[in-house]
C-alpha cells in the first residue's frame, strides 16, 4: 500500500452516522469559557464573549454616587501612561514560581481564582466535553464532588468555601451551586431554562453572584443579574447602577460587597461600574473616547480595560476610593488584590511602585498569570508548544 | 459569545463535522466515541473560537485538537478500563479480502496511535507533513518515518490486499 492507496482508501472509507448535536456542542461551549478566556476574547473593541448580561431596569436620573462610604470626588486622576508612551518601571521584586500539582489523570487543568489569603485556588479539569472542578488546599489539589455530571469553581473565598455554575450531562440545564464544608448546595434560580456566565462569583460574606440568559440566547439577551445572600438558596435579581439605562454584566464583588462589571449596549462594554446591591454607585473613569469595563474587583481597586474604537484593550487599574485610574500600555487587566496589584496574561504583576515579571518554570515556556491573592501569590499557567500545565508564583 | 460571532462558529462546525466525525471514527474506531472527540473537540474550540477563527490555519488548528482529545484519550480513566481490556482484533495476515468499513477500522486499530494519527491527518484530512508534524508537536522527520511505520503496519495488517475506493464502496459525505 503506497500513500496514494492510503489516500484513496480512507477517503472511501464511510463513518457511521454521528451523534453529534450542534446545539449540544454550543451550549457545553458557553459553559467552559472562563474569565480568562472571556478577558482573550476582547480583541479591538470592548465586545466580550458571553458576557453583556441585560438588566433591565426603568430608566431614572443618572446618579454618579460614590460605591464606597468616604469616596473620593469623582473628577478622578487619570494617569495616561499609555498617552505618554511611558511603561511601568521595573521593581526588584523575586518571583519564584512552581509547577501547581493536578489530580491523577486530569487533563486540561485551568485554574479560575485564588482566594485573597493564597491558601485556597480554584480550576477545574477537562471530562470529556465537561468539566470537573478541583479545589486545591495548600497546594494540594482535590476534586470536589458537587453531585452533577459537569462543573466549573469560579470562585473560593478565604473559609475556603466555593461557587459555581453545573450542568446537566447534556448540559440543557445548568444551576449555580454553592459548596461549603464539604457540601454543594443547589441555588435556586429563575422559572426557565437560564445559561450562568461566565463564572459564578462569591465573597468572603458568602454573598454569590452570577449573570444569568435565557437557554438559547446569546450576547446577553433578555439577561439578569442574580445574587444569593449569605445562606439563602433563593435568587434575587440584580439591580443595575442607579441611572444607567443599559444592560450590565457583573465580574466580581469586594468584601464589602461592592459590585464591578460593566454596562453594555448591543453586546459592547460601554462603561465600566461599580454599585452595591441596591443599585447605588458610580462609573468609573476612563480617558475621553474610550470604553470601559471592570473584569476584577477587590479591597479598593478594580482592574479591567479600556477600548478606542479599533484598537485593542488596554490595562486599566481604578482605585475605586479615589476614582483614579492608572492606563498602561499592556493587555488588560484579569485580576487585581486588596493592595492594586494587577495581572493580565502576560506574566506581568502591575503594582502600583511598579511592575514584576513572573519566570517561567523551564527555559522556553510562556507564562500566563491569572489571578492574585492579596499575599502576592499569583496562579495561572505555563505553556510550551501546545501543552500548558497549572502553575503558582509567590512573589 | 456575541451572536454574530457564534453563528460563524456554527457555519464553520457544520460544513466540518461529518469530516471530523470520520477522521474520529477512523481514528478510535468507534462511533461512541468518536462523537465524543468531536465533542470535545468542537467544545474546546468553540472555547477558543475567538482566537482560532483569526488563526492563519484553522483546519490545523482544529485537527490539532482533534488528535491531542484521540491521544489524551489513553490516559483516562474510561480509556484505561476499556482499551486494556479489550485488545483490537488483528485481522488474518494471510488476505483477508477488504470487504467494507468494517475491515479498513480493524486494521487501523492494529496500527499504534501515533502512526494511525499520522496516517489519518496525512491521507484522510489531507494535511502536509509540516501541518501533520504542527498538529501532533513534533518534527517533520517523526512524520515521515511514523508515516511509513504506519503505511507498513496497514499493509500487513490488511494482508497486502490492495485496496481500492471500488472494493470498500463509495462515499458520501454527509
């Protein structure tokens, strides 16, 4: 047999019929993107993947009200470093970093957040076309059994406590769950068949927020935003900002329960907020002509980006006391801690003296930081051709 | 996803998927599971879509996973179970007469995985050596030789029946 009758043969060779569904595949998709990737996809313009989530509310005044009490005046600092062209200095500042160990077989490991005090990280792995969520202790990983057939973490607290989103095996029905001393609670949603995206969120209050569309829409129509309070396993709906007439998407909540995301109209980020719970907040600012959407929150900063029309994002860290905002000329931000210190995927930390580099593990790899503890512990990944593997930084 | 953006992902995935469910099919040799990887495979890229669908070599890109989700298979605990303990059958050496699918994916599954991948990225999906050596991450030159292996292997196995589109019937792609 020479290649031509290899050819010829397997182009004739028949498959039986495939049992594959579209629609399966679309909504198992939706499922596994992550804030990470959410935060890849924004390519030119501030239009996220699976993100503008619709809260509908009456339209009212427009109320720039301060989201934490002794907030500063809103005519911010804008620091433009990247108008100036001015980059971050470097600061001496050592990163040692290591490989996060997976469970036995698991394949596809991401990780999706580190709880403020670094003790406590949270991924999960691929299952075929599910996930299976991993919470590790210490550095050492477990699987966590939450009683459904595919699961993601998107968020563990300092208690060590997890929320989620699982979905059923064909994942026509997803839920929010929350997990607590060894056990997931189910958290009641909405009459209907509701998609969550793109992770659920939680505080060290055991607050848990999630956006939320109907089953079959996409771009976040007919969208809300849900909230659980501490122990309650019934939904409420999130109002928008005060005074803002477009839809919103929610991407974190501090401690204190203050709110970040951003609004968006057509399924593009317009600006980027933070409000409490019942609605009161503020926009933050960002430099005139551009877009804005807040993808982190904690303490007193939030991270994110901002948009010119048909560029690329670009990093924005607010301090959300103040009002001001520091720009730089890099990606934008995934994750931010209690002391400002931002990362974005290029195995950077952004600290407000300056800005530190994570090695990689091995000569050659890429390295990708995600998300950052208040201790400076950083996780995310490293990669080598097509291969990437969890990987954690103390810095 | 904005939704002109995944009704691009769906037009890609549909006029692609019965030509990734045979290269699966071929690859595993079984319908299951083969809609499994094609799962998978489309979920990861459907994932990533934002990414991929601006790559300069798409089809690589998604034959690459395709064949890491028919490689990772091996180390799953499903894999383990049911692969170890059911051996593929070998057909006769002596001539077999190649009669249908039947025969093709028998003798494929007697073909080690990293030449039945090489063989079926080069012959069935078509891709250059460099692309097959892009996708499985590793040199032109282990394409070249786990090709021949794998050529070698698949005509022993299949008895050194020259095989014709005509003796295995015609296709249709669905």
């Amino acid at each position: 047999m020479n290649e031509d009758d290899a050819r010829e043969l397997l182009h004739a060779t028949a498959a039986p019929v495939s049992g594959v569904d579209l629609e399966t595949v679309v909504r198992a998709g939706r499922r596994r993107r992550t804030r990470r990737r959410v935060a890849e996809a924004c390519g030119g313009v501030a239009v996220i993947a699976a993100v503008a989530a619709a809260v509908t509310v009456p339209a009212a005044v427009r109320d720039h009200a301060p989201a934490t009490p002794g907030a500063a005046d809103p005519a911010a600092v804008i620091e433009q470093a990247a108008a100036s062209g001015a980059s971050p200095s470097p600061v001496a500042v050592t990163c040692q970093g290591r490989e996060l160990a997976v469970p036995s077989g698991a394949q596809g490991v991401t990780v999706t957040a580190i709880d403020p005090s670094g003790r406590y990280v949270a991924g999960w792995s691929v299952h075929g076309s599910g996930s299976l969520p991993i919470l590790w202790t210490d550095g050492v990983p477990a699987r966590l059994d939450v009683g459904a057939p595919s699961a993601e973490i998107g968020a563990v607290n300092r208690s060590g406590a997890a929320a989620g989103v699982a979905s059923s095996a064909d994942f026509a029905t997803e839920w929010v769950f929350r997990y607590e001393h060894g056990h997931a609670t189910k958290l009641n949603g909405l009459p209907g068949r509701w998609h969550y995206y793109p992770q659920a969120y939680l505080n060290d209050a055991g607050y848990v927020l999630v956006n939320a569309e109907p089953q079959g829409n996409s771009g976040g129509v007919g969208g809300v935003t849900l909230l659980w309070r501490p122990g309650s396993t019934t939904a409420e709906k999130l109002p928008l900002p005060t005074g803002t007439k477009n839809s919103a998407g929610i991407f974190g909540i501090t401690d204190d329960n203050t709110i970040a995301g951003g609004t968006y109209a057509d399924g593009a980020g317009r600006d980027a907020y933070v409000w409490d719970v019942q609605g009161h907040g503020r926009k933050l600012d960002a430099p005139q002509g551009t877009t804005a959407v807040a993808y982190a929150v904690r303490g007193d900063w939030a991270t994110g980006g901002v948009w010119r029309a048909g560029h690329d994002g670009t990093l924005a860290v607010w301090n959300i006391r103040t009002g001001a905002v520091r720009v730089l000329p890099q990606e934008i931000g995934t994750d931010v801690n209690a002391l400002g210190a931002a990362v974005n995927r290029t195995g950077k930390v952004f600290r407000p003296d300056g800005v530190a580099t994570l090695p990689p593990l091995a000569k050659g790899q890429s390295v990708h930081g995600a998300f950052i503890a208040d201790t400076g512990t950083v996780v995310g990944d490293v990669s080598s051709g097509h291969t990437s593997i969890p990987a954690i930084w103390t810095c | 996803m904005r939704a002109d953006v995944e009704r691009e992902f769906v037009e890609y995935v549909t006029g692609r998927m019965p030509r990734l469910h045979r290269a699966a099919y071929l690859l595993c040799g079984d319908a299951t599971r083969a809609d499994d990887i094609v799962q998978a495979t489309l979920v990861s890229l459907y994932a990533k879509w934002g990414r991929a669908r601006g790559a300069d070599n798409i089809e690589g890109y998604v034959h690459r996973i395709l064949v890491r989700r028919f490689l990772d298979e091996r180390r799953s605990a499903w894999a383990r179970v049911v692969l170890s303990d059911s051996l593929p059958e070998r057909p006769d050496p002596a001539g077999t007469p190649v009669e249908d699918r039947d025969a093709v994916v028998t003798a494929l599954r007697g073909v080690p995985r990293g030449q039945r991948a090489v063989v079926v990225l080069r012959f069935l999906c078509d891709l250059s050596v460099e692309e097959t050596a892009e996708a499985l991450g590793c040199s032109t030159g282990n394409v070249k030789s786990q090709s021949a292996r794998g050529l070698a292997t698949l005509r022993e196995l299949m008895g050194g029946v020259p095989v014709t589109a005509a003796r295995v019937g015609k296709v249709e792609e669905r």
